[in-house]
C-alpha cells in the first residue's frame, strides 16, 4: 500500500515495547557489570540507578502509544463521527485522496438469530476488532448496524480503484479465519462496497458516505463474498424502498417478477433432483432487482400472498415445460411466507392448481423457514403445513440450525427433508469442527429418516466432503447460480454432459 500504510507508528511502537519489555530486566546484571569494569563504582551506582528511570519512561510512552492505538476504532461511536471525519479529509486542498468501504457480513442475521442478542453482540465486536487490526492509526471504522460498519481511510497520496479492490480483498481476508463461540466454530464472511474519492458523485460527506453505502448494498445483492465499486448507474438501481413500494405492485400484475431457478442435485449420482424457485425483478430501466430489495416492499404493501401466487403459478409451468421437452426434473421448491401458510384456504388453492397442471403433489417441495416452525403452535400454520404433507407435499425445512427448531417440531410438521444453512457449510471441508457439526445434523437426520441438502456450496471441496459425509442433495453458486426459465434447459444439457452418459441413462425422454 502507498503512504508506508500502517508501518511508520507500528514499527516505532513495536520498538519501543521490545526496549522496554520486561525481559529487558534479564541484561540488567550485564549493564550494571560493564559499567563497573569501565567506569568503577561511581558508573556501578549510576547505572543502577538510571536504567530503572529508563525502563519506566520507556514503558510510560509505549503506554501512551498503545491506549492511543486502543482508542482509534472508537474515535467515531456513531455514523455521525464518521461524517466529521469525511468533512475534514475533504476539506484538505492537498492531492491526497480518501475512500470509504461499507462491510456487510454475509446472513450475519440468520447467524445472530441462531446465537441469541448477547452473543451475537459480542461476535460483531470480535469481528470489527479483528478488521480494526488490519486499519492504520488514522483510520477509522464504525458499525452501522448489526450487520454492516463502514471504514473510513485517512488520505493518502495514491489510491485509486486497484488498491481499493486489494484493500477490499484484504479486509475479506481477515476474516477468514473461524471465530470461536461456544466450543464451536463460525465463519464470516463479507460482502464489501466502496466508493474512491475519484467516484463520488458530489464532493459531500453524506453523499460520500451514502455511495459507499449503495455500493454495499449491491455487493450484499450479489454475494456472498462479493466486492463493488460505487458507480453512477448504482443510483438509478438502489432506490428508496418507499419508492419501490410505489411500483411494485404493478410490476407484479404486469409481469416484471418473475420466477428464476436454481438447480439442486444429488451427490450420488450427480442427476438433478430438483430446482428452487427464487423471485427477481427485471425493471424496464433498471435491470433486474434481487428480492433483497424489493421483498420488504412487497411486504410493505400486502402483496406477499400474491406474490406466492405467481411464484407458484411460474414454477408448475416450469415443470410442465421440462417434462415436454424431455427433461426429468423430479420436483421443485417454492418458498411460502407466514402470510400464505395462515390462509384457512392455502390446502384448497394448492389441490386446485395442481390438477389445473395435472402434477403429482410429490412434484412440489414447500420451503418453510425454521423460524416458522419455532413460533407456530396448533394454529392454520400447522394444520395447512401437515395437510399439504398429508397430501404428499414435500415439506423441506429452510435454513436449518438458525431457528431453534427441536427434533419434536420437525416431527410435528412431518417435515421430509431439512436444508442446511450456509453457515455450517462454509470452509466444511478445511474445518474439522464444521465437519463434526454437519456430521452430527446428518446423522441425526438419517435416524429420522429426513432427507438433506445443504445450501451455499461454493467450492468443488465443499461438495466432495458433503458428499462423503452422506449429505443427500447440495446447491449453491458452486454449481450454479439462480437463472431465468430460458436458461435453464441449456444448463440442464451441459450439465447432463459432464456427468457422463451412465449417469444420463433415463433423465431424458426421447
């Protein structure tokens, strides 16, 4: 990094600590007898007395240094400290130039709900100290919510956007070390935006700030793990949510969201057993909007049971699409809100629409998050959820292990598969404690006789180690990424050819 980033004070910090340490007090004998033998008993008396002054003013300093140093991730407690500083870095007139990344830690929130607030507390202090120690003095970072902080640089001579992006890199490194909470380990990632001072569209510190802030948001769209540059067309995609709620619900009559697909297979044979069904918005002028915007404004505007709808009217015409062009695709998920599992007459609108596409009710795997099963008792929830597996419904268990669901509720619900949360599956096959974590969920679920498909594989490691440790089904961005309807049939095609003939024997008619 230009500037001698984080060497110049660490070095002199370092230096003082290791002549003032307390090993020091070991050379205290050799210094008072090479003062003797040079100086007799007056140099003797001298350095005995001297050396100690030394070592305390020594260690007064590097006192002083070190709570310096403590302080400097706290300088700014709140976004308004960071603004202030923003204020001052722009308002110098040298050619330096600033930046500001805005970290966002990947499903740290369905991670905080499995912790509990107290824990969940005190990893995001762990982990904005462990980014803190790779800042220099100047620097400052400071939590924007439970999920997010943004970073502040100190200007520098020369930074422009290959050294953000390696700074960026180098913040993500810094976390890929596990953090240890309760014998067990987690790990966090993150997805990071930024904006260069060369970027920002008005020499503002709000309007900085908000950049950075935009280019996270896209980052955290596109993770895990994802890193962005702020740029103008990112005004015109991140809008104000109450904005979106004014279009929203038109684009859903209209026809702008729209069901996409990510495939599942099986780890046996490789085959594809299933897709899942994930909401995208494709705006006229803005692109495709993720659901991470958009869903709350649905939501906002009571739409959600419309939107299950559509996704479920789109997902049965998928599959009847596939079995006319001679694909197998044995079943496919849709995600169902608590809105729609509280509707009295959810049973009666499934039947309907499945003898409307003439599909067998195993065809269909209901996505229920576990946090609906922790919060429901003998409600509509529950009567809806064991009459559509009465029905013969898959009933898959969403983002198992984040909400607490006891091995009674699973049986309850007659719940036929779980998916496990990306939490346990990152760096599985590098950690022997997330080895034994998914081992002990695998073997739990195979004496309940319960399928499994771990969600979020994004390496050829993490799928071989799920597969030899019997996890049923995966999917993840390791094997593909969320796609339109029209792409997947060439997806199918190209993945059938790289399994190999023997493995494609019956997966297609004709």
């Amino acid at each position: 990094m230009s500037d001698g980033y984080g060497a110049g004070r660490g070095t002199a910090l370092r230096l003082k600590r290791a002549l003032s340490g307390v090993h020091m007090l070991a050379f205290v004998p050799a210094f008072t007898l090479a003062a003797f033998w040079l100086g007799g008993e007056t140099a003797l008396v001298a350095a005995a007395l001297l050396y100690p002054l030394v070592l305390a003013i020594l260690r007064g300093q590097v006192s002083e240094d070190a709570s310096a140093s403590a302080d400097i991730p706290h300088k700014a407690p709140s976004r308004a400290g960071l603004l202030q500083m923003l204020r001052k870095s722009l308002s110098d007139d040298s050619n330096k130039q600033t930046a500001v990344f805005v970290v966002c830690f990947d499903d740290f929130r369905a991670m905080s709900e499995r912790l509990g607030a107290d824990r969940q507390a005190d990893l995001l202090r762990r982990v904005i100290d462990r980014l803190a120690a790779t800042l220099r003095a100047d620097d400052m970072i400071v939590p924007l919510d439970e999920t997010r902080c943004a970073i502040a640089l100190s200007p520098v001579r020369l930074f422009d956007l290959e050294l953000a992006i390696q700074f960026a890199g180098r913040l993500q490194a810094a976390l890929e070390e596990p953090f240890s909470v309760d014998a067990s380990h987690l790990y966090v990632s993150a997805s990071i935006g930024f904006c260069t001072q060369a970027r920002m569209p008005r020499r503002d510190a709000e309007v900085f700030l908000d950049a950075a802030e935009r280019a996270g948001a896209d980052a955290a769209l596109h993770g895990p793990s994802a890193i962005r540059a702020f740029s103008s067309d990112m005004q015109a995609v991140l809008r104000d949510r109450h904005e979106l709620a004014d279009e929203v619900g038109a684009a859903l009559e209209n026809g702008q969201i729209t069901a996409w697909f990510q495939p599942q297979i099986n780890t046996s044979t490789g085959q594809v057993s299933g897709f899942e069904v994930l909401a995208r918005w494709h705006h006229p002028e803005r692109g495709v909007i993720a659901p991470g915007l958009f869903l709350p404004a649905i939501a906002q505007v009571g739409l959600l049971e419309r939107l299950g709808e559509v996704m479920l009217f789109q997902a049965f015409t998928a599959l009847q699409n596939w079995d006319t062009a001679g694909y197998a695709v044995p079943a496919i998920g849709v995600n169902f809100s608590q809105d729609e599992l509280g509707n009295p007459k959810l049973l009666d609108k499934i039947k309907w629409e499945l003898d409307r596409f003439e599909l067998d009710p195993a065809r269909l795997s209901i996505e229920i998050l576990e946090t609906v099963v922790t919060q429901s008792d003998d409600d509509v929830v529950t009567r809806n959820i064991a009459a559509l597996a009465q029905l013969g419904c898959g009933i898959d268990l969403d983002d198992f292990g984040t909400g607490h669901a006891s091995i009674s509720s699973i049986r309850r619900f007659d719940v036929s598969r779980i998916k496990i949360d990306r939490s346990f599956v990152m760096q599985v096959d590098r950690d022997e404690a997330q080895q034994k974590m998914v081992a002990a969920i695998l073997s739990m679920a195979d004496r309940l006789g319960l399928q499994t498909l771990a969600e979020g594989v994004e390496t050829v490691g993490e799928h071989a180690m799920l597969a030899q440790l019997g996890c049923d089904h995966i999917q993840g961005f390791g094997l593909a990424r969320p796609m339109p309807f029209e792409k997947t049939g060439p997806w199918m095609d190209s993945h059938l050819e790289k399994i190999g003939p023997q493995v494609q024997i019956g997966l297609r008619r004709g």
